[in-house]
C-alpha cells in the first residue's frame, strides 16, 4: 500500500528559536548558513526572534547578526531586550558557586555575597541553583519539589552540568513570546518555534509549528515535534531556507500556494 507523504508545513509569519544547542553550531558560534537563512527570512519579511535562557550579557554573539530582530527574549523570559541598547547588567553569586569563564574575569558587574544578601541587594530577574553532584534533570526534580507552584523552575543545561534556573510565577519563554506575538499582530498557530531543552517545552508548547533539534534533550525527541537536523548540521537555518525558497516560488509563480 503506498503511503500519503507528511503534508508540507505552512510557511510562518514569525520565527523563534532558541540559541545554545539550537541555533549556535556547538562551538557556540552562528554557522554560515544559519547566518544566510536569517537574513534571508528578513528579505522574504519574516522575522527572526531569539528567546534564550542566556542572561543579557552573553547575547554578543547576535548583536552584529544581519537579518535578525532587534529585541531578544533572554533569561528565560525574564526580559525582553533590545540588542541595540547600552544597559548594565549585574551578576551576583555565593562564594562557593562556580562561574562560566566569560563571568570570571574582573568586572565591576559581578559581586559575591550570601544569596540572601544579593537578593536583598536589588531587583533580579533569575536565580541559578548549581550542584557539583548531581545532574541537571535530578537537581531539577529535587528544586521543583522544594519550590512548587510558587515559581518557574527550568534547566537549560548540558553535559549533566547541575544547574537549574529559578524565575517568577508564570515567567517562562512562553509567556514572554505571547507578549510579542501581541505586539506584532501574529497568531500564535503562524509561529514556528525551535529549541532543545526543557527550558523550551512553554514555548514550543505555545507556538503552532514546533520544531526540535535532532540533538534535543530526550524529553523533547519523545514529544510531537517535528525534528529538524541537529545543531552541528544548521538544521534551524535549513529549515528557514527551505521556507524561504517557497515564498520565493509563489512570488514568481503565482497561484502557487506557500
């Protein structure tokens, strides 16, 4: 019996996708077809949004990306920011907390101190809960049972590095992108959406075309996603392109449904 093809997916209106693992090649670095299908899409009038857990001062790596909007979901939800602004940004951790490189040099921005004395200090927008023992779905487990329904707990992390993130009641990447969607005048059902970590299942969730990384967390691959090529191979930017090249088809061939 021959089987009926998958229906080809709708070009979206928005494109959201995530960066660690997702839209960064594993270097960290934006590859060049990734970077291409970005400004491709702006050329074919449709945006490109990044939603991250990344805090606002590691989103160098998108500032000077041609084609891609200007606002950034980061920090889990937490903010929207405008790549173009100038603000300062604070970090503060406990003595015994162990920092990424990029935060260990000399910077006026960090400070250290008792978490209760930082939280005290100034307004916040995320808390990180790090363990040198256990890996990040347990810790995850163990932080969701102390903290209930009172906040959002999500992790982000690989290569089992115990690390959680901790933000306000409802605050997710979701609820942030809601905000835009309404800003923009988009549907949510006409978003595509990409990540690969539980720290993007809201948002994946909320938007009308889910897409996940072949390299995805486990509990990404088992839901119903569409899975694209893994970060190693720009499957985001494939994807984008593949998109791309139909508006193109139907600009030239009209009558021809995108």
């Amino acid at each position: 019996m021959t089987q009926t093809p998958p229906a080809t997916p709708a070009v979206p209106q928005l494109i959201v996708s995530d960066l660690d693992g997702t839209f960064l090649s594993p270097d960290g670095t934006v590859s060049a077809e990734n970077r291409a299908a970005v400004l491709a899409a702006q050329d074919a009038g449709i945006p490109v949004l990044f939603a991250t857990g990344r805090p606002v001062r590691w989103l160098d790596v998108i500032r000077d990306l041609p084609g891609a909007h200007p606002t950034v979901i980061a920090s889990n939800g937490a903010v929207l920011y405008d790549l173009g602004a100038d603000a300062g940004t604070r970090f503060g951790y406990e003595p015994g907390y162990r920092t990424w490189r990029s935060d260990a040099r000399v910077d006026p921005a960090l400070f250290t101190g008792p978490a209760e004395e930082i939280a005290r200090s100034e307004e916040f927008v995320k808390m990180l809960v790090q363990s040198r023992t256990q890996a990040p779905d347990a810790l995850l487990e163990q932080v969701s049972a102390v903290v209930g329904d009172a906040l959002t707990v999500t992790h982000s992390a690989a290569r089992d590095l115990g690390l959680v993130e901790v933000s306000g009641p409802g605050v997710s990447k979701a609820s942030m992108l809601a905000r835009c969607c309404t800003q923009l005048g988009i549907d949510p059902a006409a978003v595509a959406a990409f990540g690969d970590m539980p720290n993007d299942v809201d948002m994946l969730a909320f938007a009308g075309m889910p897409h996940v990384v072949a390299n995805a967390h486990p509990l990404l691959l088992a839901g119903s996603y569409r899975v694209v090529p893994g970060n190693d191979s720009s499957g985001v930017g494939r994807t984008i392109l593949g998109w791309v090249g139909r508006t193109r088809t139907a600009a030239v061939l009209p009558g021809v449904s995108a």
